[in-house]
C-alpha cells in the first residue's frame, strides 16, 4: 500500500485538484461536461499509463500469478504519477480553450511576455480546438464518400487514420499560414514592435489564483 | 431521407430546382446533413440513423459551395480514384481505378491537375475536382448546390457536356449515373437553359421549385 499512499502523489494529486477547482469555479455550468470529458480521456489515458507496469520491473513485487511478479511498486507509482501528469495537461488545456484569445493576450502582456512569444503560444492554444473541429469535418467527409469505417480491417483503419491526419496536416498549415497573414495586415511584428494599447486589469481573483499557484509551486520544492 | 428524394425527384430525369438565393440548398443540407453528425450516433440525420452515415454518403453525392471540402491524398487522381474505390469500402484506388481517374479528369478538361495536390487548386479547380470525386462514388442523387459559382463560362461549358455525356460515362465504367439536381437561379438563364433544350440527352431535365 505504501506504493499508492506516497508523499510523491502529493503535489500532482494537490494540481490536479487545484486545476479541477479553478474549471468548477469559472464554469460552473459547464463542470458536468468536464466531469464526461475527464471521465472519457482519462479512462483512455489510464490505459496508457499502465504501461508503465510492464516495462518498470523495480521496486517491490505487489501482485504476482504462482512465481511470475506482475506488478512491481515502481511500475504502479510510475503509472499513477503518468496519469496525473497527462490529467493535469488535460485540465490545462481544458481551461486555455475556455480563455478569450485577446484576454489571453493581455494578459500575456502584462505578465511581461514578448508580443512574439505570446501570439506564438496563442496560436498554438487556439490551434487545439481547431485541429479538433477539423477532425470531426474529416471523419464526416470520409463517411460522407461511404466508407463505413466499423466495417474496415485493421489496417484499413490505420490507412483511414493517416489519411484523415494527411487532412489536418493540410489544413492546420492553411490555417497558420491565414492567421500569420492576418496578424501582419494588423500591424503585429512590424519593425518598431506593435504595442498593445489596452490593459488588463488584476482582479482580486488573478493575485489569489497567482498566490495559490506559487505557493504549491514552492510547497513542491520543500517536500 | 431517400423515400423523400425518390418521390419529390423520381430517378428517371434530372431536375433544376429554383433558389431564391444561391446558398439555399447550400443551408439546407449543412443543417439536415453536416450539423447532425456533430452530435453523436445516437442521433439522426435527416430521418436517418447517424450510425449508417455511410450509407448516406454511398447514396448521395453533394457539391457545395459554402462548405471548405477535404481531401485525403497527395493528388488529384489518386483522389478520384479512391472516391471510384469507395463503393466496394475500400479506401485507396487500384491501377484500374486510377486508369479510369484519368479518363474522368480528360472528360472535364482537367487532366493537367491529375498530379497535383488538391488543396493547392483554385477554387474552381477545387470544384472541379470536389464535382468528380462526388460523382466518381456513383450515388443515387447529386446535389449541386449553384453550378456556375467559381467557374469561368468554359469550365461551365465543360461540366455542362459532362452532365449531359454522364450516362455515357457510367456506360464506360458499367454502373449506372446519378439523378443530378442543380439549384439555379431564375435570373441567371445563360447556363441551365442549354440542359433543358439539348435534345441528345437520354434523360429529360425537369424545373422545380425549391421543396428540400
């Protein structure tokens, strides 16, 4: 038991959980539709993670048939904490696709980011969700020519998935090659810098959420 | 969906269905067809069970002209050449399918863009080659939503006698051709009046009113 009850789970568990409270309290209405999608993801995710109890052989055995060790301690923490980290990226990138590109990019600017460097994180934020949408026109499409993909064998499957990641591929660089069009007819990387005129103005919420954020951070050094 | 079709455009002609504006059909079947399927199987898609969407698209082709289309391989004919392949649910064509892309690509004028890449066409060429993909799947009905949109009056003209020459087509390739309907509108005579008066086409083109 001392593999699932380590003080190593702490601060992930603790992110994650902070993560988890941030969605609650931003969405609310929206909270049961996260609990569905963490739900899916993770039961996907999970499955990857216990990969780990085959190629991680160290550590205690904790379950094995007749003499053959299955699962070993090292093998679980490390699946455990795998899963976690994949959980907390997810609640991230939940809660970037929820955020208003240009509050995004106040933000950024204020917190002393370069232009470049915040317009280069935002379209690559804002490129998730499009690169879902275009994934579900994909599948539409290749339906939509009749293919019905339950019926395809196995290495049709993965000839349909390449086929629909040659599309988003194409797709995602037109939409790059668009929106850099569209931030240098705005001005954006001119040779004086472009300047953002508008602030964005710290609420009590932004320093507390800040406040908590550093204080796990530096609880995690100390531990 | 099909019962609906098959009454209001019995397969034995092709029709010219009059819009209003030129995204009509365009909206019709972007809410009855394309926003559906956003919402899971358990749904339906225009009378239909979203799960057999396959069966839908088997049977029916549609050239839009509001929707961007997707491609799935590196050149035009390998395009139409799994569109031909699609109806036996394979998904690449063979030697034999890609023989006869080439065919249908010289019967529209095109066949100069058979090696390249579809997403770097122009939005005519793109109709073009969307147009032939669509009928390369041989369905029952083709929907075009307004034919002349995009297209210089020679790339009319050319898709035009391909309509007109389809039956032939789909002798040369042993299946049978699709019942097109093309939206038109009224004041914009200069194309669809020719698809009424030619009297070498086996099938008659009949004008409707907009009933989707």
């Amino acid at each position: 038991m001392w593999a699932i009850f380590d003080i190593r789970f702490m601060m992930p568990i603790l992110w994650l959980a902070f993560l988890c409270v941030l969605v609650a309290l931003t969405n609310p209405s929206e909270f049961s539709m996260f609990l569905r999608r963490f739900t899916q993801i993770g039961s996907l995710l999970l499955v990857m993670s216990l990969l780990q109890l085959i190629f991680r052989r160290e550590g205690k055995v904790l379950f094995a048939i007749g003499n053959f060790p299955l699962v070993f301690s090292e093998g679980l923490r490390e699946a455990i904490l795998l899963w976690i980290r994949f959980m907390i990226l997810f609640a991230l990138a939940y809660l970037f696709a929820r955020i208003s590109t240009f509050k995004f990019l106040l933000f950024s600017n204020k917190a002393g980011l370069s232009l470049n460097l915040s317009l280069l994180l935002l379209i690559t934020f804002k490129l998730i969700p499009f690169i879902v949408s275009e994934a579900k026109k994909g599948l539409w499409f290749l339906r939509f020519r009749g293919i019905n993909i339950s019926n395809l064998s196995l290495r049709d499957k993965v000839l349909a998935m390449r086929q629909l990641l040659f599309c988003l591929l194409m797709r995602s660089v037109d939409y790059v090659s668009y929106s850099a069009l569209a931030l240098e007819l705005r001005g954006y990387g001119a040779t004086n810098g472009g300047k953002i005129q508008q602030t964005y103005p710290l609420r009590v919420l932004d320093f507390g959420l800040m406040g908590l954020a550093l204080f796990l951070d530096i609880l995690g050094f100390l531990i | 969906m099909f019962t609906y079709l098959s009454k209001h455009f019995p397969r034995s002609h092709h029709y010219l269905v009059e819009e209003r504006r030129q995204d009509d059909i365009d909206n019709f079947f972007i809410e009855k067809l394309f926003d559906p399927f956003g919402k899971g199987s358990k749904h339906t898609i225009w009378g239909e069970q979203a799960r057999e969407f396959s069966i839908i698209g088997s049977r029916l082709g549609w050239v839009p002209d509001h929707v961007q289309v997707v491609f799935f391989r590196e050149t035009v004919e390998h395009e139409i050449a799994d569109a031909l392949a699609s109806k036996q649910n394979r998904l690449v064509g063979e030697e034999n399918e890609i023989e006869q892309a080439r065919f249908l690509l010289e019967q529209i004028g095109i066949s100069d863009l058979s090696g390249q890449n579809p997403y770097f066409l122009s939005q005519g060429e793109t109709k073009l080659v969307w147009f032939l993909s669509q009928w390369a799947k041989l369905p029952d009905y083709l929907v075009i939503s307004y034919l002349p949109a995009g297209l210089s009056q020679q790339r009319i003209n050319r898709l035009l006698a391909f309509l007109l020459n389809s039956e032939k087509m789909a002798d040369f390739l042993k299946v049978s051709s699709p019942t097109f309907v093309l939206g038109y509108l009224d004041h914009d005579k200069r194309w669809y009046e020719n698809l009424i008066s030619e009297p070498n086409s086996k099938s008659r083109w009949i004008k409707r009113n907009f009933i989707f």
